[in-house]
C-alpha cells in the first residue's frame, strides 16, 4: 500500500474505532465498570498500589469490549438503571454539544487538569487536589450567585 492510500485508509480506521469506543461507552455494563474504575485508580496512586492501578487499567480496557452480561434491567441491579442511564445521557449531550468557549476550557481543564491531578495524587500532596475539588465548586457556587441576582 503506498502512501497515498494508506493514511486515508488508517484515519478510516481511527474514525471507525472511535465511533465504536463511543458506543460502548453508552452501554451500561460498560460505563459502569469504567466509572468505577475512574473511582478506582485515585487510591492507587495515593497508595502506590500497582495491583489496583493494574486493576483500574483493566477495568477501564475492558470496559472498550464488548461484554457477554444480560442486560442490566434483568438482574439485580436494575434499580440503578434509570440513574446510570441518566448520567450517561448526561455525558452524551454533553460531547453533543457545539464546541464553545465554555466547552474548550472545560475540555483543556480535563486534559491538563487530569494528568496533574495525577502526578500530585503519585506525590501525595492532597492539599491541590483539595483545590481542585472544591475550585469548580466555589466557581458554579459563584455562577448561581450571579444567575440569582448575587452580586460576588
């Protein structure tokens, strides 16, 4: 394959993976067992704890694959189906929407905030992760304020 066709051909591939990563991630089984192994990996990078970093890694991969469970609504944990699929709503309008300012800061506040986020939790200096968790609160506090008439 020469040049020519063969990056059009690996973008196809790309484009292609991406819309199926996509829809997995909207399936329940699979948003949950990568959510909660987002929720995992913090403690291990506080705790240095390869095996659950090792575990969040393979839960967060799995999670890409396509798994062989009934649907969530014939078990047990089908009370949490309307919540999971509301957050999953959620998360999908929120890639929907057109790229605004407030979106592009958003989405740079994750990608450089993420692997900071990291490193400080590998160092274990929690006082900027406190920062980090209670800054996007103390800015929507502040929005609502300006919304309701409050001036800050």
């Amino acid at each position: 394959m020469d040049h020519g066709h063969f990056l059009p051909f690996l973008r196809e591939r790309a484009r292609n993976l991406s819309h199926k990563l996509r829809l997995r991630r909207r399936e329940p089984w699979n948003w949950c067992l990568q959510t909660a192994s987002l929720a995992i990996a913090p403690f291990g990078l506080v705790t240095h704890n390869t095996a659950l970093l090792t575990l969040a890694a393979l839960g967060f991969g799995l999670g890409c694959l396509e798994l062989p469970l009934p649907p969530m609504q014939h078990t047990e944990l089908r009370r949490l189906l309307p919540w999971v699929e509301r957050l999953i709503g959620q998360e999908c309008a929120w890639l929907a929407q057109p790229l605004t300012g407030r979106k592009k800061r958003q989405t740079v506040f994750m990608v450089l905030g993420a692997p900071v986020l990291a490193w400080c939790l590998w160092q274990q200096d929690l006082a900027p992760v406190g920062l980090a968790m209670i800054v996007p609160y103390l800015l929507y506090v502040r929005r609502k304020n300006i919304e309701n008439g409050i001036k800050p």
